[in-house]
C-alpha cells in the first residue's frame, strides 16, 4: 500500500465553543484556539480537527450553516480563521475542516429562496413533498426527535430535515447543489487547509421513494465525481462520518484505487452497549467480547485495502473514562489502558479534547443547563411519552452529547482557566481536581501517558503498518500482538477493575506501562505493551 503522510498522522479534536474562551464571553472561540496551539503540539498531534466555525443561527452548535464562506462572529473573523491556519503551519499541525453537506441552516439565503415560491430557482435545492391525506409525505423520522418533515404554510408544501427543522437536508441529486458544495471545499482547500471532515456523508444520496436514507445508490458516484473535481489535485487528508457503514462499506469509501475518501468513522464499535434494534438512550452493559470483535474485525478487514479511523470520543459521544473505564477510583488506569488499545492499533487516531487528561461525563439535575438539542428534544418527547424526569436523566447522563461538550478544564481557577465570564455551558464540577494543569505535573498523569503512546506511533513503523493479530484466550483482557518485519509487540489490556491472572504475562522488555511496578497477575486496568524478544 502506497506510504501517505497522514499514515502515521495523530488528529486532535477542537469543539471550538467549549476550547477556550479568549475575550470574556463565555464562548470558546479561534483567538483562544491560537492561544492553545502550542498545548497540542506538546502532545506531539499534528492534525486539528475543528468542528464547525461556519456562520450559523446555532440551533445544532454550527451543525446548521447559514454561510460557508464566513465565520461566526462568536468565533472570530476570517482574519483569526486565517491566522490560525498560518500558526498551525508553523507548529506543522493541519487544520482539518468539518463540511456539512447534508443539510443547510433554514436561514441559509438557498433555503430562504427555496422556500419562497414553488417556481424558485432554489426550490429543487432542498427537498420538498406533498403531504398525504393532511398529514407528512411519510412516517419517516427525525434523527433529533419528531418527523422528519416540515409543513411550510407558504407553499403548502413539506421539506425534509433528518436532524433538527432548522436543518433542511440539501438535495445532492440537483447538480447545482454539488458544484457549489465543491465551490466550498476549494474556497478552504484555497485558504490552506489539509483536510476535510464529511458531515453524515452517508445519507447525501437519500432515494426517499424508494426509503432509501444512508447509503443511497448513487453516494459513490457523487464521492467519486467530488474526488475527480477537488480531492484529486490536493494532498489533504478526508474522513468521513458514515455511522451506517459496516466494513463492506467502508472497503468501498476508503479502498484508495476507488478514488472516494482517505477513511471514515464507523460506530459499530461505539454502538455495541446500545440495545439492538433500540435508540442510543436505552443503552446496555458492553460485552468485551463484542469489541475485540469488531475491533479486531476492522484491523484485519481493512488491512492492505483501505485504512482505519480508531476514535473512543468525539462531541456526540459520552467520555470514554465514563463509559468504558472508571471515572472515579480508576480514572487513570482505566483512561490509559484505553489509550494503549486504540493507539497502538492500526489507522489513524482521533483525540477528542480533554480525553488526553481524562475528562469526565457531567450530570447537571435540570433539563434547563442542558444545550444540546437533540437531548432537550428526546426530553420533551419521552415526557410526553409518560417517562419520569429520573427516568430520562438517567439517559443523558449515560448518553447525552453535552457529557462531552462541557469546556475544557485548564486548571483549578474560577470557571476552570476557560473564560472569564459565565461560560455557556456549566462547567464539571470536578475542575479543581481533572484539569491540564494538574494532569500535566501530576505524578499520574494521562496527557504524559498518551504524549507516550503518540511518540511511539512517530518512531515506529511496526505501529503504524504493523500487522494486528487478536489474542483471545482470556475474557476479561484485551490482548493483541502487532508485527512487523522481524519484530513483534504484544499489548495485554485488563478491561476490568478486579486483579486478573494472565498467561501473557512475561518477563520481555516493556515498551509501556501505567504502573510502576511489575506483579504476576494483572491490576485493575493495567495496560502493558511488550517486544517480544
Ligand atoms: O452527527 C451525526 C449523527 O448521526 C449524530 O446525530 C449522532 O447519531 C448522534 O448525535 C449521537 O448522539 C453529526 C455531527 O457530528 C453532529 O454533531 C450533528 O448534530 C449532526 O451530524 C447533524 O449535523
Ligand atoms: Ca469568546
């Protein structure tokens, strides 16, 4: 397989309202990004991802564009976006893009076109129907709660919108609405930056007569037809967020002879302690066995034919320490041994902000110092539905977005070293202890473990093409061996918070460790990586 420079490249994930407030407003913005650059390099990344910074009514946190060529002024001006990808480049960190194709904000002036008259230019932007017999086009759902159709009075019409109303999704089939996408991308691609982020790329070629969502017939030819006419000329890194792919998916996206997108994000493994057939609130115990399986079933699947996206957290996701390890008396045995699993795994890593210190999850009581909208709109539909208040907090406590959107925990100051004012989102009450400055210095500290790891990738061949085989004699442990012409690594994870024993235990150089000392049986969460001599 061809050698790419962001083979062994490490993205570290910027949500940019909760990063670093710069100018006493209670919102993160570019200015307090800048201000944190050296911070990340420190770490040794050398992509960011921003989350969206477009001009945007914020209904979905920028998810809702109303302008792709302009900042929003909360974050700052073209002029800082500028800088920031000048500062970058001087750190040799990229700047990755979010795109949201999919959908546009309802104050988008396409969507105030569209929606002006049936004859409008626009109107074949967006996607509209007929209602049926008074009500909807069709029982199809909104991802954030509700029908996914709009009733416009005006027109008499409906649009559709797969996440809030205030997203109408675009229509990809009209070519207009693609070239002017690429129009974006090349504006970006123009100003200096080196990757794109596709938005729910995987639902953009909806077939709805057909109840066509994710997936749609024509979404590899649209990929293909947006590589030919931007990604082919530029040497940028692209991942797509695909939460519908399974591997046979992801060969087609990612297979580099397919000419469509570097990698993408697939969540079957974060998706394995939701019930089947069930929503992401009603969650279950994970099985370990279920994620070596899918893990392991990714590291050899796409092995030599496509490439692999490793994430335990992104903002819509709780904190992995929450969710997987243990926040409280384990919190850096269990956040480390996670790292190990992911980083030395092959594909690329994403580091979410404050995973690296081991952020935690956050339980606020009244729905009222919640933002996120697709939790306020499951609140207000399951209440409806009869559950009780502890019922639904117990949700969004486990799952709810805003677990990882609450700002970023600098140091024990007021208001945590993020801002000088009310911040936007409440603040986790445990700053004082889980902050940059106190894990940095801390004699545990996560941030300098995982500086470890991601130095290992950049001085190591064997982790980043290393073949990865799966070592599953032991239930409770998470044990692979990575190999790599005459060398072999052999990584042994305790998943659980209860001593193990291990017959991979040995006595052969250790690479990584998040104890101190060696004993014949595993501990709590201990995480070893071995080279086997
Ligand atoms: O997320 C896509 C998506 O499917 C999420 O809605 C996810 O299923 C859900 O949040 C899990 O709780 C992307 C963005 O990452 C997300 O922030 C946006 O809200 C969404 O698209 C719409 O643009
Ligand atoms: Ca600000």
């Amino acid at each position: 397989m061809e050698e790419k420079w962001w083979h062994n490249s490490v993205v570290y994930q910027v949500y940019p309202r909760s990063f670093k407030d710069s100018n006493g407003d209670g919102i993160g913005d570019i200015p307090g990004i800048i201000s944190k650059l050296d911070y990340i390099k420190e770490l040794g990344v050398d992509i960011i991802w921003l989350c969206p910074v477009y001009a945007s009514p914020n209904d979905d946190n920028g998810y809702d564009i109303s302008n792709y060529f302009q900042i929003h002024p909360e974050f700052g001006t073209l002029e800082d976006m500028d800088q920031l990808i000048a500062e970058a480049a001087k750190r040799k960190i990229a700047i990755m893009m979010d795109i949201v194709a999919n959908h546009t904000s309802d104050e988008h002036p396409w969507f105030l076109e569209s929606k002006s008259s049936k004859d409008n230019p626009y109107r074949e932007y967006y996607v509209w129907r007929n209602g049926i017999n008074d009500g909807p086009p069709s029982d199809l759902k909104s991802i954030f709660s509700g029908s996914a159709w709009e009733f416009d009075k005006e027109t008499n019409q409906y649009y559709l919108h797969m996440f809030s109303k205030k997203q109408p999704d675009l229509n990809w089939h009209h070519p207009p609405v693609r070239e002017t996408m690429y129009e974006v991308m090349r504006f970006w691609i123009n100003k200096g930056i080196k990757g794109f982020r596709f938005d729910v790329i995987d639902l953009i070629a909806k077939e709805l007569e057909e109840g066509i969502i994710v997936n749609g017939p024509l979404l590899h030819t649209y990929l293909q037809e947006m590589h030919h006419e931007v990604l082919e000329e530029a040497d940028i890194v692209t991942v797509g967020e695909t939460g519908g792919a399974d591997l046979e998916q992801a060969l087609l996206f990612t297979s580099p002879e397919r000419k469509e997108l570097d990698m993408v994000f697939s969540f079957e493994h974060i998706a394995l302690d939701e019930q089947a057939g069930k929503q992401k609130w009603d969650w279950k115990t994970l099985d370990l066995a279920d994620l070596k399986r899918v893990l392991s079933d990714w590291q050899t699947g796409l092995a030599g034919r496509g490439w692999n996206s490793l994430f335990w957290s992104n903002h819509d996701q709780p904190r992995i320490v929450s969710r997987w390890g243990n926040d409280q008396e384990y919190r850096y045995e269990s956040a480390t041994m996670l790292g190990t699993i992911l980083h030395l795994m092959r594909g690329t890593p994403y580091i979410y902000q404050g995973e690296e210190i081991g952020m935690t999850n956050v339980q606020f009581h009244e729905l009222e110092s919640y933002r996120d909208i697709e939790t306020i709109n499951m609140y207000r539909e399951r209440k409806e539905q009869g559950f009780t208040h502890e019922d639904i907090m117990k949700s969004i406590y486990v799952k709810g977005r805003d677990n990882a959107r609450t700002p970023m925990q600098w140091n024990a100051e007021e208001n945590a070293g993020f801002t000088e004012a009310t911040p936007w989102i409440g603040i986790n009450t445990n700053y004082s202890a889980i902050n940059v400055e106190n894990d940095i210095n801390g004699e545990k500290s996560i941030y300098q473990f995982y500086k470890k790891l991601i130095m290992l990738r950049k001085n190591n061949k064997l982790v980043v093409y290393g073949d990865y085989h799966l070592l599953d004699s032991e239930p409770e442990v998470f044990a692979y061996t990575r190999s790599y012409q005459n060398e072999e690594w052999r990584i042994v994870c305790n998943f659980t918070g209860r001593k193990v024993e291990s017959s991979l235990l040995c006595d052969n150089t250790i690479i990584v460790h998040n104890y101190a000392t060696s004993a014949d049986v595993l501990r709590p969460y201990e995480a070893i990586v071995y080279k086997i001599e």
